[in-house]
C-alpha cells in the first residue's frame, strides 16, 4: 500500500461528497411530505470539502477519524493510518444516504430499534454518529438496528423524528478495526530464511526452494508454517507514534529477521511494556544483492513503519518466537 494510494483514496473521498447526486433533490419543505428522500446528511454533503473529523460513539468506545496531512487517522489507534475500505464505505453512506420511511417515537420503539444514547451502555443503545467540516459540527444522530437485508438503518434525529434511512453503516466499535490493516501481507512462498535473536542465542531456519520446508543449521526439517501463516496477514490492536512509545519504557526481548527470495528484508523488533502488553516495530531494509522491484517495495511502504509501534495480541506475540519454530 504506497502513500499515494492513500492520499488518493483521501481525495476521492472528499470529491464523492462533493458531487451531486442526480437522484436526489434537496426540498426545504417540512415533514411529513418531502423529508421523504432527501439527504439525510445535508450539511455533510453541502460542505463535503472541508470534511476533517467524523466520531463514532458506541457503548464500548469512541472511535475518532481525523484528517490530517491530506491523509484520514485514527485518534484512538495512535493517529495510525485509517483502513481505507471502511472509511471510504463510510464516506460513500455520508453522501447518498436518504431518508426512507419515518417511524412513531415511542419508549417500545426506541428500545425495539436500539436507538438509545451510547453512554447509557445498554443493550438497546446505539451508535452516535457526528461529523465535522472546517471544525464545525455539521450532522449528528443516534444509529440502530439495520434491516434483515442490510441496506438500511434505524436512526433517531435530535428533533425526535426515528426515520428508516437508507446506508448499510459499518461502524466497528473498536479502535483497531479502523486501523489500516492487516500491517504486513509477506506471502510464504516469498520466505527464504527466518532467523532470531533473543538473549544472546541465534535461531536461524532456512530453504533454497520456496516449494521446500525450512531447515535449521543441523539440517533438521521444520516447517514454520504457524508463523508463515500469521505473517501473510499480521493485524494489530493498537498503534503509537516513537514520542508516546517512549513513554512507555518498554524493553526490548529480541529481533525477528525475515529474509525473501529478492532480497527484501523485515527487522521485527519485539518489546513489553510495563503492563506486560507486547509491542512491534517493524524496519524494511535489502540484502546486498536485492531485486529492483524491492528497492520500489521499501520506497512505496516506508512510511507505514517509520516511526510507529504496533501492539500485538498477546498469542501473536507468542507465535512469532524461537520456540514457534517446529
């Protein structure tokens, strides 16, 4: 995933709220007769291109998406890179989703449709939903339940009103889910030598062959596939920048190095805090011989690791060591 893909994604983002939509025409008449099939996000799409912050409150968490740096961060994820899929789907609900057919506002209804405010924690609150242009809020309300098709959610407007609207809203609750995932994509076939350091002791396996198993320096067969498998997609729970992760005081336990067949190499280095909670930072680098296109893979990739750490679930971080190997 390159740089310029993600400000791409954050470019075509913004210029879909800024279009019209052909289907949709704006009405400044009341209910009950044309609030049906307008916009239900008005002033979102009206100042689509000053959008910078949209918050998802849920009963477990707020998740905040910030736009800084032409490129859209996750607050909660350690201002780490927001996934684009869901952002981009999320975007694309903001822009188009109208309303559909409006419900009665009852105490039965609120809870039936789970459209109670999120800090209550109950099991029939929702999802507040609010977004931001130029710092200014601009749309907010209270999602609930979706239909059994999907494509279309509960929601209650803070005039009252509970409205059917149009959208499908995938709004995951935690933090990490909106993080730009999963952090590594390193396909097995690819791995020529995967090699550890770890209190003073070298743990090195190795194949001439992609289609072969590893071996250790005694010739010995070990076939990794646990690791491999989890390295073709690493996913994360939380990310911090190097300032915050120096606040951590974590020590360091040991080095992963993963050598490919074209000579791409990844550093991992693993470290656990003072909460026991386990950390990455994963560092691109070549062999002294590396195909080109490694050179365009570090260029293009960089600056998803520089800088950042990455908290591991606590079996990932047992899965990616020495005693893994077998």
């Amino acid at each position: 995933m390159s740089k310029k893909f993600l400000y791409y994604a954050a470019g075509l983002a913004l210029f879909s709220v800024a279009v019209m939509i052909a289907a949709v025409m704006f009405t400044d008449f009341k209910y009950p007769a044309q609030s049906q099939g307008t916009l239900v996000f008005a002033k979102t799409y009206q100042n689509g291109a000053e959008l910078d912050r949209i918050v998802v409150r849920s009963a477990a968490e707020t998740v905040t998406l910030e736009l800084k740096d032409n490129l859209w961060r996750v607050k909660e994820g350690g201002g780490y890179y927001a996934g684009t899929y869901l952002l981009n789907t999320l975007l694309k609900d903001l822009n188009t989703s109208v309303f559909y057919s409006r419900r009665e506002n009852t105490p039965q209804a609120v809870r039936e449709f789970n459209l109670e405010e999120p800090q209550t924690g109950g099991k029939n609150s929702g999802v507040r939903l609010s977004v931001y242009a130029g710092g200014k809020l601009q749309d907010t309300l209270v999602l609930g339940k979706p239909t059994e098709n999907g494509l279309y959610r509960f929601a209650r407007l803070d005039n009252g009103e509970i409205w059917l609207i149009s959208g499908r809203f995938e709004l995951p609750a935690q933090a990490y889910s909106w993080l730009l995932q999963p952090i590594l994509e390193l396909p097995p076939a690819l791995i020529e030598t995967i090699r550890f350091y770890q209190d003073g002791i070298q743990t090195t396996v190795g194949r001439k062959d992609p289609s072969r198993d590893f071996s250790d320096s005694e010739g010995r067969m070990v076939k990794a596939l646990t690791q491999t498998g989890l390295l073709e997609r690493l996913t994360v729970e939380n990310a911090l920048d190097e300032a915050s992760f120096a606040r951590l005081k974590a020590a360091l336990t040991r080095r992963m190095e993963i050598i490919t067949f074209q000579g791409l190499a990844f550093y991992l280095d693993f470290y656990v805090d003072a909460q026991q909670k386990n950390w990455l930072r994963i560092t691109l680098s070549t062999t002294p011989l590396p195909m080109t296109i490694v050179n365009d893979y570090i260029k293009d990739n960089r600056f998803l690791y520089d800088g950042w750490y990455f908290e591991l679930p606590p079996e990932t971080a047992k899965i990616l060591s020495p005693s893994s190997l077998i």
